[in-house]
C-alpha cells in the first residue's frame, strides 16, 4: 500500500500546523523536518478542532487546547489527548503511513 498524501511540506508552518478538516486530521511541524499527525475531533466532546495558535491545536466548542508536538491535553476539559497517525514525507508531501 501506497502512503496517502495529504498536505504539501511548504504548506505547513514550523511551530504550527494546519488543520484538514475533509480528511479529519491536523498536521503540525513541531520543529524544522518534524511532522506529526493528529485525529481532528476533540475526545472532550466531538467537536472538530478550529484553529492552531502558540504551540497548541485548539478546540473552540469549550476551550480544550492540545500540544502540537504530541497531541497531549494542554488545557481544557478534553480527558485525554488528539489520538496520532503515522506519517512520512514522500515527493514534498506529507502522507499518512499505511
């Protein structure tokens, strides 16, 4: 199986991310070359994330905040953290791991 490409390298900032909400997933660079992938629905109480500001992936519904670089409760009423998918960058393209 192929990995499935989901966002262009260029297209994600360092120290913060973006936010696909047609796939259901959150891309973060952390640091330069680092990328991490997360769910997009918060566990607190399924509302889909809606912005990244100052190292976090927020929740708007009710203010739970996660860190971008692994996903963990950084604030907020959510009981546990973003769930993470595996990614590679293949071709300037960052793609969930089969």
């Amino acid at each position: 199986m192929e990995p499935e490409p989901m966002v262009a390298v260029a297209d994600v900032p360092v120290g913060g991310g973006v936010i696909l909400r047609d796939r259901g997933v959150v891309v973060t660079q952390p640091a330069e070359g680092e990328f991490r992938a997360f769910g997009a629905v918060c566990p607190h109480r399924e509302c889909v994330v809606r912005s990244i500001a100052a190292g976090t992936v927020n929740c708007l519904c009710h203010g739970s905040r996660f860190r971008i670089t692994d996903g963990s409760v950084a604030g907020g009423p959510s009981p546990s953290g973003l769930p993470e998918h595996d990614v590679v960058v293949v071709d300037g393209m960052v793609a969930l791991r089969p």
